[in-house]
C-alpha cells in the first residue's frame, strides 16, 4: 500500500500542476505521485509506467471519469519486447493502493489505476486503454508541487532505485533556494523504495544501492547529486542528499550516454563517480561553507 504525502486542500494563488501544458518528451508529474512510500514491491517497469500512464493522461487532458489510451510500445522496457512486462505492471498498479489524509481528517483510499482494456499481444499496434479512480484526480486537480521528468532519461535507467531517486530530486533540481535535503537512513530507504530489513547499515545500503544509483543518475540526469553520511559519534544515522546543475559539457555528455545502448553502460560508467564518503569537491566546498556559518551562528562559551 503506498502512503500518498498529500494535504488535498485546495491551492490558492498558485500554479496548479494541470495548468501547465507538458512537452512530448518531458512529464509535470504531480509531487503527489513522487513523493510516496510503499512502493518497494513495484518493479522498473511498474515504477515508470505511473509517470508513462500520468504523462499521457496529461497530455489528453486529465477529466474526472475519462479513458485515456496509449500504444502498447511506448510501456515496454525496449521497441519490440516485453508485453508480459507491461502486463505485469499493470496488474500491479491496479493492486496498488494510495491512501491520503484529507484536510478534513478522513483518510481517502485509492487506486492508482482503474479499470482497463489491453489489446492481444498478437496486434501489431495495440494499445490500453485506462483510467483514474475519481477521487485521485481530485486529489491531483489540486496538486501544486511537481518534477520535471524527462521521458528519454526516465526510459534509460536499468535501476528501480534510479527511477524514484531521478524523480525525487527533480522535484527541486531547479529551485535556487534548495540545494540539499537531510534524511534519516529509514526515510531515504523509503524514497528509493528498498524492501523492509534490506541493507540495513549504511555500508550495505551505500555499496548495494547508493553508488551504482549515483553512477546511472548522474551520467543520464540535467543535474549531479551527491549523497553524504551524516553521523553520531562513528554511527552513520542519515544522509545528506545534494544536487546542483550541470554546465554546458556535462549536459553534453548526458545527453551523448542516452543516445547510446544500455548495453555497456555499466562498463563505460565505472568509475566516473566517487565513493560516497570522498564527495566531488564543489560539495567538499560547500560543506566547509556551511559548517563556518553554522559556528558564526552559534553563541560562544566561555
């Protein structure tokens, strides 16, 4: 069952999420479908197909009882392949439960995905044919938060880790007010969505999920980030996550690695990006930025 973080109050003065209009290749997915937790069951595939299926949704225009279709292929994980793939993500979302307190104090359960119609695997341009439960759109007319997410970047990742991590920070990427956010390990376990009682130390979690995440993000993303182990005493007990643009060059080469195969990449990538522990140095900088005006603030003892 996933947690929706949502207040579900009307927005006032604010640009609402389903005003803007979104390009072909590039989703304005409300942060109330990022920003969840539960997810840890669903797959890749699952995971982008709740961006794929809200983009397209979007683009046709997001009503209250409205059907909306897209062709079989732009689901699948590549051009030709992988109906069972879809199949199974779909079922999934079907089984996937959002719950949300109203601004009323009630507690709202939905369904990501409602009732839909898949054409046999055998037709060579099929499509499905879906919708949204009623009270999701509701909660979704009001949504005035969301990330901008690429559909190329979104498509390439191999890693389920990377999909929510890329979605998460898109959120902020672009904000010149925020550039790091601070977690305890629990709730950067539950962003990324790892299963209950896997990686439990921060050593596991950094070997297992975080670098090889980092890698795949940073190569493909409009941005670099950076994950450090805040700690007490010698006990790692958060991360600090931190983000920032990328120049003209790197824009550049994110954009050559999409162009080519996923074949290789993990090869071609090693070692491009440093151990968690040992940050670039612009993050390096900024840290010691921060700890000098964190002691001007702090009131002197005698």
């Amino acid at each position: 069952m996933l947690k929706l973080m949502a207040n579900a109050a009307p927005a006032e003065g604010k640009v609402l999420t389903l005003d803007i209009t979104p390009r072909a290749r590039e989703a304005i997915k409300p942060a109330e479908l990022i920003q969840v937790t539960g997810h840890h069951e669903l797959t890749l595939n699952a995971r982008r197909a709740i961006t794929i299926l809200w983009h397209n949704a979007h683009m046709q225009g997001v009503e209250e009882g409205r059907d909306y279709t897209i062709e079989i292929d732009d689901l699948k994980p590549d051009g030709h392949k992988g109906y069972e793939m879809v199949e199974e993500a779909v079922e999934a979302l079907m089984r996937t439960i959002i719950t949300v307190r109203m601004s009323n104090g009630a507690t709202r359960r939905v369904q990501f995905l409602g009732g839909n119609d898949m054409d046999s695997p055998d037709r060579p341009a099929g499509a499905l044919t879906y919708s949204f439960d009623k009270r999701l759109v509701d909660i979704l007319k009001n949504s005035t938060i969301w990330g901008k997410i690429s559909i190329p970047v979104l498509m390439a990742f191999t890693s389920k880790y990377a999909v929510s991590l890329y979605e998460n920070a898109s959120q902020f990427a672009n904000l010149e007010f925020k550039t790091f956010a601070e977690y305890t390990l629990d709730e950067f376990r539950e962003l990324l969505g790892v299963l209950p009682g896997q990686y439990k130390s921060f050593g596991e979690l950094n070997a297992h999920v975080l670098k090889p995440v980092l890698t795949e993000v940073n190569a493909l993303a409009p941005f670099t980030m950076a994950v450090l182990p805040v700690k007490q005493g010698k006990r790692v007990t958060g991360i600090r996550l931190s983000w920032w643009k990328k120049g003209a060059d790197e824009l550049s080469d994110a954009y050559a690695e999409l162009q080519r195969p996923k074949v290789g990449r993990k090869a071609r990538l090693g070692g491009t990006v440093e151990a968690v522990s040992n940050p670039m140095p612009s993050v390096n900088r900024m840290l010691r930025q921060d700890a000098r005006a964190r002691a001007k603030a702090s009131p002197k003892t005698s």
